[in-house]
C-alpha cells in the first residue's frame, strides 16, 4: 500500500532468498483463482472489515493475488503495509495508523482510500520465508478480537497450503512432461544402434552354417525386433500423452500375447534355471494389443531378471467383466519401504542391478494410458505378485 520515504519499510535481511522463493510457486501475475478469492471473502466477512486482500511482496511492489473493496491488483512497495508485517513472525495489527509513526503520512491513509485499520498475518514458507499476508483493512479505527485474530492466521496458513499444492503440481507437470520427453527420446535415439545389433546378428547368421549357433541368432532377431516394436510404441505412447489422445483399443486375444512372451523369455529363464509357466487363457480383453504386450513383457523381464531359483507364473483371473492378468515369481521380493516407489522412473528393486530403473516406470504410464490398474504385493525374500485389470472384450 507513493509515500514519504519514512513509511517504506525496511527490506528483510533475507531479502534475495525470499524473492527467489516467491518466484518458485510461479503465482505472480495469474489470474484470479475462486480459491484464493473465497480466502479474501471469508477474511473480509469474519473480520466485519470493508476490505480484504491475498497479498505477496514482490520486488519493488505488492501484488494482490486475491482482493475484495480495494479494486486495483497491485501497488507501489513504497506505501505497502503488508511491507511492514512480513518482517514479523506472526501478525501485524494497526489499530489506527494515523496515530503509528510508521504509516501517518501514507497516501493510502491520508488519501484515497483513507486506510485507518490494518490486520495482516503473515505467509510463511516451511523453510520461513514471508512472502506476502492475508489482511484486513477497514476506513475506522478499530481491533479484531481474539477469534478474529486466530482465524486471519489461520486463514494465512490456508492460503501457503494452496500455495504449496500449485506448486507441488506444477513440479508433478513438469517431471510428467520430462517423462515424455524421455519415453519419446528413448523411443527414437535407441532405434539406431539396435538396427546396427540386427545388421550384425544378421550377418552372423548368412556366415555361420553351425545349427545351434543359427538357432541362437535367430532368437535374438526376433528379440531386437520385439524390441524395436517397443520402442515404436514408446515414441507413439509418449506423444499420444502430449496430445491427451486416447490408444487405439481392440479385442486383443490374451493367448496370443502369452505365445509371444514364452518365445521371447523361455531361454533367458532356461538359461537361469528358472521354470517359466503360463496358465492358458482363451479371454480376449479390450485394450491396445502393442501397449497390453509392452506391459506383460516388462512385468515378465523383471520377474526373471529378479529371480535366481524357482520359477515365474503367468496367469489370469475373471472378475465380472474385467480380467486380472497376474505375474508371480519366487524372486527377491520387493522390501515394504521400496513397495510404493518401484514404479518411479529410474527406481530399481537392486541398484546392482543392470538396465537404468526404465521397466516399471513404463509399465505404469503405459497402464495410465489404457486406464489400467496396476497392484503389486511382495514378500521380502520370497517373490512378488503383480497384476494388471483389463475389462473383458467378450
């Protein structure tokens, strides 16, 4: 809330800090939100006070995210008064600023509006910085009583909450952005040096006439192709999130899904002396066949990946119109800590592990996209049970 320059307040000691903080929530300058206004009614109303503002001090002004009889968004920092209550820790009241050194020659109180009362209770950061008020002001002389000061307070406590939330989910937009951005990078820039590893297997296979070894070769075609397929998928998937498009869903037969996935992992889970089952399953479920196939693969690889003895089992379940497609293993487990963590980028059950943490990360955002639950229960030291529920195409 121009004035001599008696009235301007000091700047906080942390001053810098405190803008660069006020900068991070990215609320400055935004539209009017019912939220913040809704604060600024309720403020006016339990106070009987002709006006009320949501308030933040910027450099060199005060801006008002929310305001009720003021009728202007922002001011000179000069004739600020929410300047002043900042410095304090909990809640500046003027009485009467005509009689306060601090304010009796501000153009707000010897001018229009004619500012006599002033109530403000501080936004605190949860690392304390102030960053602006929720206050009252009114043209009398006056005090709030007791109840009146504990709600404005509590009333500013309310606001930081809602601070804090649009900021927490504008860092969640940002990392979802930064996924895609991933998915789609991965989806692309892998593709050429796994067409080199299929250049070459196929070489091999022309050069050698040994049946084994051809054998071999032609197992690892047909994974890079499978691989390939995936990351077209993961470019695709990544860029229908952008676009807020819906996959193309189908009938897709779960069997077929199963065949492949035996194909593909029968001989790493031979190689590990592992005991690879798949229960047969004649449903057909609706969904995206490519993306359903990306899902049960990583789930798959993972399973024997975290395996050393014992077997996998992949089987499915009906439930009404939805079918439960379930992978067991008798694996390491996931601790109790890890358990609501595993499906974040770059999060792996062993950090000894190889590969970079990608798998379950796909397996959710992918599963999102299809508007698939996921679930996984897990017993330290003896295996996991993960699922996904698809409705039932028939």
């Amino acid at each position: 809330m121009s004035a001599v320059s008696h009235t301007t307040a000091p700047l906080p000691a942390n001053e810098a800090e405190r803008l660069r903080a006020l900068a991070s929530y990215g609320i400055l300058d935004t539209p009017y939100e019912a939220d913040f206004d809704d604060i600024a009614r309720i403020a006016a109303h339990i106070c009987n006070a002709p006006i009320a503002v949501v308030n933040l001090i910027d450099e060199g002004r005060q801006w008002f995210k929310s305001e009720v009889g003021l009728g202007v968004r922002e001011t000179p920092i000069e004739s600020s008064i929410c300047a002043h209550a900042i410095l304090q820790p909990y809640l500046l009241e003027v009485p009467d600023t005509r009689l306060d050194s601090r304010f009796e020659s501000n153009p707000l109180v010897t001018g229009n509006p004619y500012l006599r009362f002033y109530a403000g209770a501080p936004l605190s950061t949860p690392d304390g910085y102030q960053l602006g008020t929720v206050c009252v002001l009114d043209h009398q002389p006056r005090q709030l009583d007791a109840r009146q000061r504990d709600a404005l307070v509590a009333l500013s406590r309310q606001t930081m909450a809602l601070m804090e939330l649009r900021r927490t989910l504008r860092e969640a937009q940002l990392t979802q952005k930064n996924l895609r951005h991933l998915m789609a990078t991965a989806g692309h820039d892998l593709r050429q040096p796994l067409q080199t590893i299929s250049l070459s297997l196929e070489i091999a296979r022309q050069q050698t006439n040994d049946l084994a070894t051809v054998k071999q070769i032609k197992l690892g075609l047909a994974a890079t192709s499978r691989l390939g397929d995936d990351l077209d998928e993961l470019a695709r998937a990544s860029s229908q999130a952008t676009a807020h498009l819906q996959p193309e869903m189908t009938a897709v037969p779960v069997q077929a899904c199963f065949d492949g996935l035996q194909r593909l992992w029968g001989p790493e889970a031979a190689r590990k002396g592992l005991k690879l089952r798949f229960a047969p399953c004649s449903a057909r479920v609706f969904s995206n066949a490519r993306m359903f196939d990306t899902i049960l693969g990583n789930l798959l690889g993972n399973a024997i990946k975290y395996t050393e003895s014992g077997g996998v089992l992949v089987g499915c379940r009906r439930a009404g119109g939805q079918l439960r497609v379930e992978v067991l293993d008798t694996g390491i487990g996931v601790s109790p800590e890890l358990q609501s963590e595993v499906f974040e980028t770059f999060r792996k059950v062993d950090m000894r592990s190889e590969g970079l943490g990608l798998g379950l990360s796909i397996v959710r955002n992918t599963a999102q996209l299809l508007g698939a639950p996921v679930e996984l229960r897990s017993i330290f030291g003896r295996g996991t049970h993960v699922s996904i529920t698809l409705p039932l195409a028939d």
